[in-house]
C-alpha cells in the first residue's frame, strides 16, 4: 500500500514538474527531437531525488497524451532510461525507477545545462534560411572535390584564399555591387567578423579614435572596443550617418551606408560623397560592412559606396553567413594596396588560410550559376517572412512597425509607457525573439525601440508568433 502511494506521488510530482512541452510545439524542429529532450528531463529529476528510487513512472500511453506528443517518444525515452539502468520494467506492473540510482544534489541552485542547441526563437537575428535546393547542390559540388580531391587539399595555400574563389568572388562584385576590384585585393575570412578585425589590427592602433554609427551592430563596437579603440558615435537620421558630426582626429569610421543597421536607413548619396571626402582629406579609413545587400525587395541591390571612390580610402567587407548559411564561416575583404600586404600577412599569422574544400564548392556553386538562382530564391523567401511578421505585429496598436524594403529585420517603434528592454521579456514569453534598440547605443541618448529578424522562419510561424505578442501588448 506504501508503494501505491508512493507511485502515486510521483506520478502527481512528474505532472507538476514536467514543462508543458505543448507551448514548444511551434519551435520544436521535429517530433523525434522530443525524445531525447523527455529523456535527459526525466533523468535529472531521478538524478536530483524529486523521482525518488523505486517510484513508478506514469503509463507512456497517459504520459503522451498530457504532453501533447506521440506514444513513441515517450516509449523510447523510457527504453533508453531502462537501458541506462535509471529505470526498471516490470512485466504486468509497468516502468519504475531503479531501486539504487546516483543522486546529484547540488549544495546551491545552478543553471542547469542545455546537451543539445535549441532552436532559436522565431524573430531572432542571424539565422539564415535553410534552402533545400541549395543544400542538396552544395553537398553534390562537395562529394565531387571530395571524390577527385585537387592538390590544393593538402599542403597550406594562399593567405588570401583560393584565386579560383577570389576571382569568382570578385568578378560577383564587379556585376552585383559595382565594386571597384581584383582578385588580388580580395582576401577571404571566416565572416564579417574577422575582417572587421584583420582591418583593427593592420590599419589602426590602441587608443586611436574611431567613428561608428549610433546606434550600431554590437559585434562590430565589440570588435573596436576589444582592441583598445576609442569609440564615437556618429549619429544617424534618416539619410543615415552624418560625417559632418565627426570627432577631430578620428582615423576610421564604420558605416553600414545601403541598409543602416539596425535602423534600415539607406546614407543619402551627398553623404556618402561627404564621407569620402572627409577620407580623401584626412587620410582616415571607411570601413564599409555591406552585410545584407542581396536581400533588397524594390528593384535591385543599392551600388556599394567603395565603387564611388576614387582615392582608395573605402575598405569593403562582405559575408556569404546571411545569404547562404553562418556555418560556411566563408566572408570576403576587399583591401586596398597600402593596407593589403598588412592584412594578408596578420591572416597568415594568425589563421594561415580559409578551408579549401569549402572555397572549391563555393567557387562552383558560384560559376555554375547555383547561387544566382539561391539568390532569387531566398529574396522571394525573405519577402513572404517579412510581411508574415508585419502582418502579425500590425495587429497590434501599441506598435509602429515600418515595412523594410531591403534587409532581414525591422524595427518597431513603442509607446512611450513601455521600455524596450521589458518589451522584449514579453515577446520571449510569446515565442517572439527580439532585440532592444536601447542596447545598440553608442555615446548619444539611446533610441526605444525593438530589432526583429525575419529570415530563416516560416511566414507562418513568425505570424503566430508575432500575433501572440500583439496580443500581449493589448495593454499599453
């Protein structure tokens, strides 16, 4: 009778315990994925002693019905914790936690480990689209280098990257963005990211002031500030960055002048020409990160400012991470000739060269005209997620949301009553990832506002979620 009671205390603690798996069904990425995350859920409950040893676990049958997910799941979880020896079947009895099991109690409460990634929540920024297409030629052009590997496979190569992808590489930009270079002057990165600092360490020094836009991209103040630079904002409007506002002395400034992040602005071209001037005269670098131009929805891609000048000073940097997929870790630099040589042998020193079997298939999807058709491919994908996510947030009056017709996000405006930084608890609670505008300030008074992301998403995943956050501002 005492064993009764016991089971039936442990099957009422697992329903108290157990997270209502329901409300992740919109974000888990497959039903399978479930298993592992109801097995090392039970588990830690048997570890912590909340399960105590003997206990009798609920009918897999009832179990899965209260978490809203297939019998199956449930069923291989419990194999895999009988397996393990944490749990123990009794024919005509059902499944029971083992008579002897380790107990970890810990002495104070710590954040308990996540073994797997999670997926991110929808609206959250820097997740590319996942193109099937693209990924199954990507794979075809790998298995191909893979099976004939060329000698470029096995000994270090060119700092710079591979001349086939430098070529291929440049003769895009040339066409696309009306980028003034060569194959020579292109050096490849792992991303955006490691340009931003090859440009740091090889153009500037410790203490040097630079210009970023206020409010800007995180990373790239992260990248100027973790090098020893002192930073200015340079305010933005609505015809983007204003150099005219510069700080005496600056030796760089970093701009992101055809789709201002994260405000969305486009620099004006008598800005643009202001910019190169102060360049020109001053003897300062511009650091142009053109970070998502591809995705432009109202004709085509905006002209790089690099191409408008004539003086050398505009150093151009890019990345395939938001276009095809972050873990290609494949970006490019275009560098111009006093600052090459620093720039190639700092890439040498400290990373010797990008990873040749990835350039081949690049270089391939490139020239054979793949990535052109994953470039119309993923525009029309952008487009339908953007104006998923308008049209959930619209449904909310609380909230002034502007329609980008270029780029992967949008900002919202909000009521004055509501912080941005609360606005975005909220959001997280309704399944929408967001980012505070009030965290990208610089030096001026920081703006209210929320950044939402909208590429890799469903249209219709990111309505919902978007929708329920609407929904959860009815108050304000």
């Amino acid at each position: 009778m005492a064993l009764d009671r016991k089971s039936t205390n442990s099957e009422q603690k697992i329903r108290t315990i157990l997270p209502d798996w329901s409300s992740l069904v919109p974000v888990l990425p497959a039903a399978g994925r479930r298993t592992p995350a109801l097995y090392r859920e039970l588990r830690r409950l048997i570890e912590a002693g909340d399960i105590p040893p003997g206990s009798k676990l609920p009918p897999t049958r009832d179990l899965a019905q209260r978490l809203k997910t297939s019998r199956g799941s449930v069923v291989a979880a419990f194999e895999t914790l009988i397996a393990e020896g944490f749990a123990v079947a009794r024919t005509g009895a059902g499944t029971f936690v083992a008579d002897r099991v380790p107990t970890m109690r810990p002495t104070e409460p710590v954040e308990r480990e996540k073994s797997a990634p999670t997926m991110p929540l929808p609206g959250t920024l820097g997740v590319a689209m996942a193109d099937a297409r693209t990924l199954k030629q990507f794979r075809t052009l790998l298995a191909r280098h893979l099976a004939r590997p060329g000698p470029e496979h096995f000994h270090y190569g060119d700092p710079r990257g591979g001349e086939a992808l430098r070529q291929a590489v440049a003769a895009y930009l040339r066409q696309a963005r009306g980028v003034r270079c060569a194959a020579r002057s292109i050096v490849i990165t792992t991303g955006t990211q490691q340009g931003i600092d090859l440009v740091i360490r090889s153009a500037l020094a410790p203490g040097d002031q630079v210009m970023i836009e206020d409010p800007c991209y995180p990373s790239a103040r992260a990248a100027f500030s973790g090098n020893g630079l002192a930073l200015c904002g340079l305010a933005v409007d609505g015809e983007g960055a204003d150099i005219a506002l510069a700080a005496p002395g600056a030796r760089a400034v970093y701009v992101t002048p055809s789709h201002q992040f994260p405000l969305g602005v486009t620099m004006s071209m008598r800005r643009r020409l202001a910019l190169i001037d102060w360049a020109r005269e001053t003897g300062g670098w511009i650091i142009e990160d053109d970070y998502d131009s591809e995705f432009r929805f109202a004709g085509p891609p905006l002209a790089a400012m690099q191409g408008m000048d004539d003086s050398g000073r505009v150093i151009y940097l890019g990345t395939f991470s938001k276009v095809l997929f972050p873990g290609l870790r494949l970006g490019y630099a275009v560098i111009p000739d006093p600052l090459l040589d620093a720039v190639v042998a700092l890439r040498g020193r400290s990373d010797r060269s990008p990873p040749t079997l990835a350039e081949a298939a690049l270089t391939d999807l490139i020239r054979e005209g793949h990535f052109a058709a994953h470039l119309r491919r993923a525009r029309r994908q952008a487009q339908a997620a953007r104006d998923a996510l308008v049209a959930g947030l619209s449904t909310a009056g609380a909230l002034s949301v502007g329609v980008p017709d270029q780029g992967l996000h949008l900002v919202a405006g909000l009521p004055a009553a509501l912080a941005d930084t609360d606005a975005v608890e909220i959001a997280a609670r309704a399944g929408l990832g967001v980012r505070a505008l009030s965290a990208m300030a610089v030096t001026n008074p920081p703006r209210q506002g929320l950044v939402i992301g909208f590429s890799g998403f469903a249209p219709e995943i990111l309505k919902a979620a978007a929708s329920r956050f609407a929904a959860a501002l009815s108050g304000f």
